[in-house]
C-alpha cells in the first residue's frame, strides 16, 4: 500500500523519541512533523536524517482506513495504549 496524498496522520498522531533535524528531543503525540511540505510530503524521505521509526511504520489498510480521519483515530488510539 501507499501513501495517500494529502494525509500526513503517521506524521501528526504518533509521537517520535529519536532525535531528528531541528527537534534533538523527537516530537510530541498530535503536532504536524516540522519536515512535511505543503502537500504533507515528507522532506526527510530517503534520507539517513529520517528518524528509524519513521522508515518502519510501513502505511496498511488497517492503519490508514478509508481517509485521514481513521488513520489519525487509528494511531490516536495506539499512541494512548503505548504510553508509559
């Protein structure tokens, strides 16, 4: 499966531990990558700066649903089960 366009939820929900360009403390839960452009791409894509748990959070049917709602409500739901 790919990417939809425009959707970026793996990007926002999830927050990220590992350091990455201009954030040396990772992300919070439910804040906008500071690397998507305008088209929510990410600008990291491909690089060795892109955070490890990025490159292994492969998009699926049963993360990214129909539409960006159910993905956002989907990691939503997995960030709050995995928080310590």
């Amino acid at each position: 499966m790919d990417c939809r366009p425009g959707c970026a939820a793996c990007c926002t929900a999830p927050s990220i531990s590992s350091p990455m360009p201009g954030l040396p403390n990772g992300k919070p839960a439910g804040v906008p990558c500071p690397h998507l452009d305008e088209a929510l791409m990410c600008k990291l894509f491909g690089l060795p700066e892109r955070p490890a748990v990025c490159s292994s959070l492969p998009p699926s049917a049963e993360m990214c649903g129909e539409d960006r709602v159910h993905a956002l409500h989907f990691l939503n739901t997995l960030e709050l089960a995995t928080q310590p």
